[in-house]
C-alpha cells in the first residue's frame, strides 16, 4: 500500500472539499436549455406571420379559428400553473400527500389541454397539406403539444418522486423545481401562440 505525504493528504483534502462546496448550475444549465427552446418557438411563430403575410389563401379558403375551445385550453394551462405552485409550496412545507396531490391535478390539466386540442385538430376547416397557412400551424400547435406531453409525463416521475422516501424532499427540491421551470415555459409559450394564432 502507497503512503501519502502530509502535504499530498491535505492537498487531496482541499480538492475534495473544493469539489463538495461548487455551485450548482443544474437549474442555471435548465434555463439556458429553455432560451434554445423558447429561440426556436420564434422561429415558428416568425415563420407562421411571414407565410401569412406573403401567402394569402384561395378563395373560398377561412382563416376562422374556432375561439371556445382554445380559450378553455389556455384557462387549463393558466390553472395548472397555480396548481403546480401550490404543488411546490406543499412540499416546502413537507407536506407531501398535498404535494402529491397538487402535481396530480397539475397533470390531469395539461392531459385534458391535450385531448381539447386533439379534439380541435378533427373539427378544423384544413387539413395539414391544405396550404402552407395550414402547414404551419400544425407544426406550432403539433410542437407544443409535444412539450404539454413531456411536461405532463415528466410531472406524473416527480408526483413518484415526492412520495415517502422518494427523491424529492425539503433537502432536495431541484427535481420538483426544474419541472415547475419547464411546465412555466410551455404554459407561457401557449400564451404567446394564442394571442398569435388565434387573437389576431
């Protein structure tokens, strides 16, 4: 067996103590993530205002967009935010069951936005090779529904997390955190598509 010096010892010391004491960039890494992502929802929505701009539809051809459904769709999200709020607080305070409870409902929300959007999809005027107007705006609404789904499923492994004895707890926080971030930013994104698709 190698013996160290006492000079070697305490130099290994201070690099393991350096090491315990390093900032956590974990949350820092998610919000640099969520900029690249939010960057190429803009290309969307640039995209989806040029094509409408320059690409005018046949005639014959609507741009009407049923308003009901996606009102109640965005009024889902909004709630789900509140929810996944009252969620994290509940598990600031170690109340897990209420936690658990909260991140449930947070997740029946984002499940029932998309089967309100599904729904829409079958009662739209165009389809998804009609025109480009159409092309488009499949893509946006298809994108970020792809984002709800993760965000929902990835909701239901921290509501597993938070049970008793699980990952997640008042010492360990970042996975219920970094879920909360991400649901914020899809829900603010279907907030700037509604009023882009829909509102104008």
């Amino acid at each position: 067996m190698t013996s160290l010096s006492p000079s070697e010892s305490l130099s290994q010391q201070e690099a393991s103590e350096a090491h315990e004491h390093h900032g956590d960039f974990r949350m820092f890494g998610l919000a640099t993530f969520l900029v690249a992502d939010g960057m190429t929802f803009a290309g969307f929505f640039a995209a989806y205002l040029t094509f409408r701009a320059v690409n005018p539809l046949p005639s014959g051809a609507t741009y009407e967009l049923e308003m009901v459904l996606p009102t109640i769709n965005t009024l889902l999200l909004l709630i789900s935010s509140f929810t996944f709020h009252r969620a994290g607080a509940a598990m600031k305070r170690n109340q897990r069951a209420l936690g658990q409870r909260w991140l449930l409902i947070s997740a029946a929300l984002g499940f029932a936005f998309l089967a309100g959007q599904m729904k829409e999809y079958f009662e739209l005027p165009f389809g998804l090779t009609d025109n480009l107007f159409a092309s488009t705006f499949y893509a946006i609404t298809g994108f970020h529904g792809l984002h709800v789904t993760l965000g929902g499923l990835m909701i239901l492994i921290v509501w597993w997390q938070c049970r008793e004895g699980g990952r997640v707890s008042q010492d360990n926080l970042f996975p219920l955190e970094a879920a909360e971030l991400y649901w914020h930013f899809v829900d603010g994104i279907w907030v700037v598509l509604y009023g882009i698709l829909y509102l104008l």
